[in-house]
C-alpha cells in the first residue's frame, strides 16, 4: 500500500497548492485502496478502513474546531473513477456515523455507570450516617460490622464513580469528537 501523504507544498503544482490552503484536511492518494485495509479483499461498500488513513485523519482533526470540515482527497488523474468515489464518500460516511454513535454510547455508557456507582456510594453512607445516629453500632456485634462494611465501600463508590465520570469519560472523548467532526463533514475528491 502506498503511503498517504499530507499535503507538501514542493510537491504539487501552485494550482494544488491554493486548493489545499483553502481546504480544512487535505490527504494525497496514490490509488483509492490507500484509504482500505490492505487485508480485506471485500469491496470498497464493505471494506475496512486503513488504520493509516484514520490515524492521519485524525492528526490532521485534531486542532479543527467543530463546524463544516471538509476532507479534500487528491487522487491523480490517471486513476480516478467517479463511480468509485461516490461508493467511498458512502463507506466513508456510513463508518464515521457508526463509529461515532457507538463512541457516543460508551461515553455516555461510562458517565451513567459512574452516577450509579456515585449514587449506591451516597446511599451506603446514609445508611452509615443512620446507624450512627440511632447508636446502632455501639449496641451490636453486627451493627459495628456492618458501620465498618459501610463507610469504606460508601466512599469507594463514590470515589470510584466520580473517576469514571470526570476521568474515563475524558479519555473517550477524543475519539468521539474525532468520529463526530468526521460524520458531519464533507468529503471531495481532487484530481491532481
């Protein structure tokens, strides 16, 4: 597989050049495979997308703010099929939507798992608090047990969900903000 190249400005003429300073993400072909997995002999409606061409696609989203993003591809001349490129532009769009609504649900998958896990920790201190409070504990073996089983896994609990929340959920939300740049953006092929 040919690598796919970022735009460089000896390599092309000045026409791509201006093309490319107009564009929000810019990324070279060599042939339309380069944006496919080299290990999946499906066709380009089914076909998995090169690890490659993610990576690269994603670099080059990072620092773009939400909003109309445009993918330009520049393919030489030679191999260009308009037929292909409309079938690509679909896979292109169906596996970004996908991969952001399934981002999407983990995200959000996380935070309600942390809630929950931030609530049962709130409720195992109530129920410490009032056992307190009544003077259960001092009265029963199993009273102080259970104070002892209580307050420790109350804060586990919150301290754990509030991880979840704050921390897993940040480490998610690259990749979904990448998906969700990428399924709202518009994707142009360029002849060179």
């Amino acid at each position: 597989m040919a690598e796919i190249k970022p735009e460089k400005a000896g390599d092309l003429s000045n026409e791509t050049q201006n093309l490319l300073a107009m564009s929000e993400i810019s990324l070279q072909l060599d042939t339309y495979d380069d944006i496919f997995s080299d290990f999946d002999p499906r066709p380009y409606t089914n076909r998995s997308l090169s690890i490659d061409f993610l990576e690269e696609a994603k670099r080059a989203s990072r620092d773009l703010p939400f909003g109309a993003i445009e993918l330009k591809l520049l393919i030489p001349n030679s191999v260009r099929s308009i037929g292909k490129e409309a079938l690509i532009k679909k896979r292109l769009r169906e596996h970004f939507l996908k991969h952001y609504n399934r981002s999407r649900r983990e995200m959000n998958s996380v935070i309600v798992q942390g809630a929950v896990f931030v609530l049962v920790g709130i409720v195992l201190m109530f129920f410490a608090s009032y056992m307190l409070f009544k003077g259960q504990t001092t009265t029963t073996l199993f009273g102080s047990f259970m104070l002892v089983l209580l307050e420790p896994a109350g804060w586990f609990f919150i301290w754990e969900g509030m991880a979840q929340i704050i921390f897993e959920s940040k480490e998610k939300r690259p990749n979904t903000e990448f998906y969700r740049k990428m399924s709202e953006c518009r994707i142009t092929f360029i002849p060179f």
